[in-house]
C-alpha cells in the first residue's frame, strides 16, 4: 500500500510540473511559427519585388494582390502576432521594413528589404524607416 502512495505521489508531481510548463511551452511554440512565417515574408517579399517590380504589395493586413503575402500575414495574426510594415513611399516602395510583436516578453522579430531577419529589443522600423537596427 506504502509502495502505491509513493508511486501515485510521484505521478502527481510529474503533472503538476507538465502543467506548470504547459503555458510557456505553448508561448514559445506560437514564437517560432510567427517567425518562420517572417522568414517566408522575407522571402516572398523578394517575389513579389521581381513580379510588381516593388515593395508596394507587401501589406500588414493582408489586401495584397499577392496571395502569399495574405497567407502569411494571416498565419502571423493568428499566432498573435501583430505585423506592422513601414515603405520607402517616396522611393517608389523600392524598399521596406516588416516588424512583428511575439508572445513571450518583450521583443519584437524585424525583416527588411536588405536581408535582415533578427530578434529587436524595441520598434526599429518606424524609428529607422525601412531598416531594422
């Protein structure tokens, strides 16, 4: 009887140790996929640049005339992510910058036109314009 308390006591503990981790398991798993969805951006912007000729069709919340760029702008609100994206307007769109907000903490994940693709400590592309730095 003693060894059957000791083995349900153990069992319990392990649960409530899965439980307690569950959450930011879960946080940091919605994390990664709005990030591969930012790398498809980045890479599907350069798509559309060779198809429109521009950065134009690079749209926050989706309405693009590119139907990758509303999938993934899509999939990044859906994971909680919040996408906010900055042109060079007056340089004919020739070039952007694409911030989103993650679930745990602090950081925002950043892409531009010039290949970068990192973790931010705070908003880069309205402070810098079309560049994460």
């Amino acid at each position: 009887m003693i060894e059957l308390l000791t083995v349900i006591s153990i069992i319990a503990i392990l649960a409530a140790i899965t439980l307690v981790t569950f959450p930011a398991a879960t946080q940091r798993a919605k994390d990664a996929r709005i990030v591969n969805a930012m790398q498809q951006l980045r890479t599907a912007s350069e798509a559309v640049k060779g198809a429109y000729g521009d950065y134009e069709e690079v749209k926050a919340g989706g309405g693009s005339a590119d139907a990758t760029i509303n999938s993934l702008a899509a999939e990044i609100s859906a994971q909680g992510g919040t996408l906010s994206v900055y042109y060079a307007a007056a340089d004919n769109f020739s070039s952007y910058c694409a911030e989103t907000t993650l679930n745990s903490g602090t950081r925002l994940w950043c892409i531009d036109s010039d290949m970068y693709s990192d973790y931010v400590d705070s908003t880069q592309c309205s402070a810098h314009g079309t560049m994460c730095e």
